[in-house]
C-alpha cells in the first residue's frame, strides 16, 4: 500500500468522523438553546443519534485500518 492510498483512506475515513461530529454538536447545541416543543426536540434527538452513530462506525473502522497498518509494518 503506497503512502498516497494510505493519505486517501485516511482522508475518507476522517471527513464522516467530523461530519458526525459537527451533527452531534449541532444537534446538542440545538437541544440546549432551541425551542422546547416537542418537533424541535425530535429532530435534534435524531441529528444525535444520527452524529453518534456515525462516529462509532466510522471510529470502528479507523481502528480497524490503524490495526491493518501496524500488521503492515510489523511484517
């Protein structure tokens, strides 16, 4: 695996980690400081569970490739 593939897979593998977490805390924000009715608080609890569900997956597998280069290495 050259460094420009490394490069590129880093790069597709960080821009939905911040992209989850921009919704997350958006989303938080939004709970904090908008409108307390109930439409409102419905879409900021799914733009949570949508941002935390994105780290996680997305976490995963930056784990999981962090892993596959260190085997990469060791060899």
């Amino acid at each position: 695996m050259t460094e420009e593939n490394i490069r590129k897979s880093w790069r597709n593998l960080l821009i939905p980690f911040i992209i989850g977490l921009l919704v997350f805390i958006v989303s938080i924000l939004f709970h904090r400081l908008g409108s307390k009715r109930p439409t409102p608080q419905t879409i900021s609890l799914f733009g949570c569970v949508f941002g935390i569900v994105f780290m996680v997956f997305t976490g995963i597998r930056m784990l999981k490739f962090r892993k596959y280069l260190k085997s990469l290495n060791e060899q």
